[in-house]
C-alpha cells in the first residue's frame, strides 16, 4: 500500500472519529449554498426550478433490438429532442462501447447533438473493471480503462463520467477504493471533467459507504450521481435482508451531487410515480441547492419506453416551481 492511500486513509479515520465535516461541500455547482440542511422530511415550500435530461438507458431496449448499437447511439441526440422535447443527454457507453478513441465517430457524435442544440452531459460507464479491487494490479488496470472514456467525455464535452466504484470496500475501509478513484479523479481533473459515483449496487446503494468514499478521495471533482430508485428497500417491488431510507439517503448524497438520476416504474392515472414520492424527493434536491440538470431514467415495464419517458417528463415539469406539502 502507498502513501498516498495511508495518508488518504488515515484523513478518512480522523474525520469519522472526530465528526469534521471533510469534503462537505463536493459536487455544489457555483452559487450554491447550504441556505439549510437538506432532509429526507423536508419542511412545505417552493420546489426550485430545473432542467430535464434524458438517460439513454431509458431507451436500452430500442437500441439494443436496434441491431447496430453504435449507429442507433449516432441518433440519440435526435431522439431526445424529437422525439421528446429533451435538451440534455446522457450516454451509455454499452451502446458505443468500441467507440471510445474513434476520433471520427465522436466528432460525428458530437455534431449530431449541436445540430439538434443538445447537450451532452455526461457517460455512464459500465464493465471497464472494479476502481476498488483488492488486487492493486487489477485495480490500476480498472484506472486505465476508464481513462479513454474520461478523454472520450471530454471529446463530446460532457461534464462528467458515471462509474461503478466496486465491491470492495465499506464504511470502515475505503483504502483500495480511495486509491482508484483518486487516481482517475486526478487524471479527470487534469482535462477538466468530473468523476461521479452513482448508487448502483453494491456498496455504492449504501450511503454511509459511498460518503466514506467522497470524504476519502475528497476531491471536488469527484461527486455523486443520486439515482431515487437504486436504494435496498422493502416494499412493493422487491424484498431484502435490510432496508434503506430512500429519502434520507438522497438528502444525504445530494451535497455531493453534480448530476440528478430520476428513476421511475409506473405511475397511477394521476401521472403520479406510484413507488416514490417524487414531490418529496424534487424538495429534497431542492433544499440540498440543486438546480442543474434531473435525468431521466425510466425502468418499468408496464408502459413502453415512450409512454414511460413521456410520463416522467410531465412529472418532473409539473414539479419545476411548484409548491410542496408534506404528506399527512
């Protein structure tokens, strides 16, 4: 184990012994401010206005029966503003997943976005190796990987990078995952791009894991990505040994966020989300001093992929400026 990791480790330590508040601020865009602590009970008042984004895996199936993943990632742009009204993108890179130093295929790519006025946000990265592996070869290995997707990211001039962190590690021990995303965090930094850590199993979907890990790393280009469905829960759609707080667990993550997943399953014939509160969940974000831009990201299975995206969009556009109430 290097320096570099005990020293990171022993920082870690320190801070959840003696409660200082490391790296508190990571991920708040400029301008914004903790005006109070962000809750997973927050307290009526105005939902603050935001943008919408698609997340191309609302369309996975489409592409995937496409035949020609890479050729149908060349008219996502396309199909987020025609087909949706939507002005931001996020790409998933299975659909491209050779494509990442293809300088021609991103220079097309990108084109295709600014000739629809779409802006591309950020690349959710799946299957390039664990950044938290206990073998530091492996580890290191998973760093290089991910690295063409941060230079391909920055070619499409997204913000960030989506990536998974990993099995290894926990609350109490961050090392090994701290190394890798340190090492990527760095080289991200050096062409300014964000590394952002969404909660999409594993550990990652525990907050008290994925906060150790922010304050480990503790730098402010390496953030959240909260997504309001990717939490361990007991109730109408799946069972586990131990449940999570999906509420608190988004206020928690959210001082950290520089992106918003607004997952979703079905909804009931109010247009209302029939698993999550999302009024809640839109004051939530709203109160941690969020304001960019919320992603979509529709999973059900009841209604198609177009009914699904369509009715989220109206969701989260009835919520931008309205007023929230507590439930009774």
């Amino acid at each position: 184990m290097n320096s570099r990791v005990r020293s990171r480790r022993d920082v870690l330590r320190g801070a959840l012994v003696g409660g200082a508040a490391f790296g508190l601020g990571l991920g708040l865009r400029p301008g914004q401010a903790f005006a109070q602590d962000s809750t997973g009970t927050p307290d009526a008042g105005p939902i603050g206005e935001f943008k919408i984004s698609l997340a191309q895996w609302s369309l996975h199936k489409r592409y995937f029966a496409s035949g020609d993943t890479a050729k149908a990632n060349l008219g996502f742009p396309r199909d987020a503003r025609e087909g949706f009204g939507i002005e931001g993108v996020e790409f998933v890179n299975q659909f491209f997943k050779d494509k990442a130093r293809d300088e021609a295929y991103l220079k097309e790519l990108k084109q295709r976005a600014d000739d629809q006025g779409v802006e591309c946000l950020l690349i959710m990265i799946d299957g390039e190796g664990s950044l938290s592996h206990k073998d530091p070869a492996q580890r290191n290995q998973a760093v290089e990987n991910h690295k063409k997707w941060v230079d391909a990211a920055k070619a499409l001039d997204c913000h960030s990078i989506r990536v998974n962190t990993g099995d290894n590690y926990s609350a109490t021990e961050v090392a090994d995952a701290v190394d890798g995303c340190s090492a990527l965090a760095e080289y991200a930094k050096s062409v300014g791009l964000n590394i952002i850590c969404e909660n999409h199993g594993g550990p990652s979907s525990d907050p008290d894991a994925l906060i150790a890990l922010i304050k480990g790393v503790g730098m402010d280009n390496f953030g959240t990505l909260p997504d309001f469905g990717n939490f361990p829960t007991k109730g109408p759609r799946e069972e586990h040994d131990y449940s999570i707080d999906i509420y608190d667990a988004i206020a928690r993550l959210m001082p950290f966020a520089k992106g918003v997943s607004a997952k979703s399953f079905d909804f009931d014939d109010q247009g209302h989300e029939i698993f999550l509160d999302y009024p809640r969940i839109m004051k939530i974000v709203t109160d941690a001093g969020y304001n960019g831009y919320v992603g979509i990201e529709y999973e059900g299975g009841r209604l198609s992929e177009l009914e699904g995206i369509l009715a989220t969009k109206s969701l989260l556009e009835s919520l931008s400026g309205a007023k929230y109430e507590p439930k009774g």
